[in-house]
C-alpha cells in the first residue's frame, strides 16, 4: 500500500478526507502542510521538531501510536488546549497501519 486515508478536521471545523503517502516518512504535521488545512505559518512552526506545538492535535481513532517520547511529551506540558488524546502531528508518522486515522487539528495557541 502506498497511500492511506486519513480523515483531518480542521480548525474551523470542516472534515478532510486525505490520501497520505507511507512511502515517503511523511509525518502528520506535513500531511497537514502539503493539504493547506491550515494558513501558512501556523502549523509546523519549529519544522516537525517537537519544540512548538503548533502541529497539536487530537487523536479521535483508536488507532495505536507511537509511544510519546520525551521531548513531545515535555513540549505538551507546556502547549494551552491539551487533552488526554493531544499529540504533535511532527510525531506521528505516516504507516500503512494508520489507515482512516482521524485527528482534530487544536485550535492556535
């Protein structure tokens, strides 16, 4: 499989349905980018590096992720609009195994 589904909700509310490649270590936040769903300079800030959290969202599937790591998990610490489901976007990569992923973009901090 070469692309997967994923279903992004942005900002002002109104559902996408995406294709994402899993063959080109895309990540969730570039997804975002590349779809333009949302205005430029306002999500990916740091570049996918884990130190903004603009890229913030809200994982609605149950789907299973990668575990948190350090780093996004300290810079949630500090982001404003975290729930229990929020992660970054720069941190989720794209794989076969996250297909009709649904995520809420959260609103800019």
């Amino acid at each position: 499989m070469e692309d997967i589904t994923v279903y992004i909700t942005d900002r002002d509310g109104v559902r996408h349905e995406v294709l994402a490649p899993t063959d080109m270590a895309m990540n969730l936040m570039e997804v975002v980018r590349s779809y333009e769903l949302a205005p430029e300079g306002t999500i990916g800030v740091c570049g996918g590096m884990a130190m903004c959290a603009s890229c913030q969202c809200y994982v609605e599937s149950n789907h299973d992720l990668l575990e948190k790591g350090d780093e996004e998990d300290a810079m949630l610490s500090e982001a404003f609009n975290v729930k229990d489901n929020s992660r970054l976007g720069c941190q989720i990569p794209i794989t076969e195994q996250l297909n009709e992923l649904e995520v809420v973009l959260a609103p800019e901090s």
